[in-house]
C-alpha cells in the first residue's frame, strides 16, 4: 500500500508540468495576437509622396571656420577662470587658408623599425597594414 501511495504522489507532483508548460504557451500566443490587434489599429506607414522632401535651395552644409587659438596657461585654468562654453572665447581666424595648411601639414610618417613582425609573417613584411 506504501508503493502505492508513493507512486500516486509522484504522480501528482508530475502531472503539474504539463499544465503549466500549457499555461505559458496560452499566455505566449494570447500576447502574439495582442501585438497583432494593436498593429493592426496603428495608421500605415506613409506613402513616398507624403515622405519630407529637400528644400527649395537644395540640402543644407556644414560650414566650416578655423578659430584663432587661445593660449592656455602652464598652469592650467581653474573653472571659475575659463571664458564661454567649448570654445573658450575663440574667434574666427582671419586667415583660415593658413592655419588650415600648417595644421594638417603636421603628420609625418612614423620612423623607425616599426611594430614587431607578426609570427609566420615573411622577414620583408614591413609595417604591416600601416605600410
């Protein structure tokens, strides 16, 4: 009688599963169709003619300014001391074409034996993808 009273609470304990495994895919699909009434209730999207258009002079550029550098002391600046926000009180320069030209002519090609080879790597491989 022991035997049997232990296996029909095993099986009590096990016949839960199922139907909480079918409680959760009730619960799945009855979310699936809410998403789908509520997408169904949205407007469609909109059509290419109703899509923004350009402007009537055309698209809108950028401009670009050099500005004068403003010299910051050795010591630094404490925020109390700093003047605007970002651009520190800079103006436009006077003469970008200059400060434009000595600016980028500051890179120079790296010197040197150059990162070491990768293993496998033929002895002539150089600098690699920076070559």
């Amino acid at each position: 009688m022991d035997m049997i009273l232990s296996v029909d609470s095993i099986l009590t304990d096990v016949a839960w599963f199922p139907i909480i495994g079918l409680a959760v895919v009730a619960l799945l699909l009855g979310g699936f169709k809410l998403g789908q009434l509520v997408r169904a209730k949205e407007p469609p999207p909109p059509a290419a003619e109703e899509q923004p258009h350009l402007p009537d002079g055309g698209a809108v550029f950028e401009v670009r300014e050099e500005r004068d550098q403003v010299e910051i002391p050795e010591g630094g600046l404490r925020p109390h001391e700093m003047q605007g926000y970002g651009n520190f009180g800079s103006t436009t320069s006077s003469h970008p074409d200059e400060v434009r030209r000595e600016r980028e002519s500051g890179y120079r090609r790296p010197e040197g034996p150059g990162p070491h080879p990768q293993p496998g790597a033929p002895p002539d491989a150089g600098r690699g993808a920076h070559s």
